[in-house]
C-alpha cells in the first residue's frame, strides 16, 4: 500500500509523542479523523441543500419521512427516537418544516393526544431531489477509494459502530 501523506492528525499524535511517549494513540488516530471527516461532510451537505432552502437536521426530518414509505407518515415521537432527538429539538424543525408547506402536522385518529406528521406534494418533490444533491457530495468524497476500499470501510466502520453501540 502506499504511503499517504501526513495530514493534521498526524501533527497531533507527533506532538503526543514528544510530551508523552508512553501514550498509545492508535485511537486517537482514527477517532480524530473520524470526527474531522464528519464535521468536513457536514459542511458539505450543509451547502447541498441550502440550494433547497433547508438544513441538514431539516433533511433529515424530510428524508426520515420519504423512507417511511406511503404515505409517508409518522409521528413525532417516531421522528425524534429515529433521529435520536430531543421532542424540543424536533418541534423547532417541524414548526420550520411546516411553515415553508413541506410537511403537515394533524390529529392521529388511534391517539386522541397524538400526532401525526406527513410530508406535502411540495416535501416529496423536494426531498426526492435534495436526496441527490447529497449523494452526489457523499459519492464525489469517496471516489478517493475504489470499490474495495469503499466496501472494506464501510464493514469496519460497522463493526466499530457495533462495538460502540449503548
């Protein structure tokens, strides 16, 4: 394999080792790339669906509505265990959502004390596309791997995932 380039994290495990040689850093080799390289794609989906007037986190409100499936409902409660958000955290979006006539909130008929949110015509058109915007940044990223690479990565990542799972 051949030899990359030194990049930030390197610099720092340097530094490490100068001030504590008896530190084993292999974690922090991978965990702050990792950290690194996910604040750096954040950034960039940020920018893939500004075009589309929404953010992320609102992405992926949209998003976790669109993979639902017909008729692309659920409830609030649903929405924030799968996005691992606060009920506070969550209205902020759906109020936003709701307001640009992406998505609509009404009375769920099994639950008098419930709700439900729906994507609009005008959210599954926009998600549908914005969805693209944002593989095309994720994709554009990882054709620094090829397809071995890729699919090697994504295994390990998953079993550290795994192994870090509450």
């Amino acid at each position: 394999m051949q030899q990359q380039p030194a990049d930030p994290v390197d610099a720092i495990i340097e530094q490490w080792a100068r001030v504590r040689p008896d530190l084993d850093t292999r974690a922090m080799e991978v965990f702050g790339r990792i950290f690194r390289l996910s604040r750096a794609m954040g950034d960039r989906m940020e920018k893939a669906y500004k075009p589309y007037g929404i953010s992320r986190g609102e992405f992926d409100v949209l998003a976790t509505l669109r993979r639902s499936g017909e008729p692309y409902t659920l409830s609030p409660r649903e929405l924030s265990a799968t996005l691992m958000l606060t009920t506070g955290g969550m209205t902020g979006r759906l109020d936003k959502l709701e307001r640009a006539g992406l998505l609509r909130r009404s009375p769920d008929p099994h639950d008098r004390r419930g709700l439900q949110v729906t994507l609009t015509e005008e959210g599954l058109r926009l998600v549908d596309e914005a969805v693209g915007a944002g593989l095309a940044q994720e994709s554009d990223a990882l054709s620094a791997l090829d397809t071995e690479e890729a699919g090697h990565l994504a295994g390990l990542l998953r079993k550290l995932l795994d192994a870090t799972a509450e």
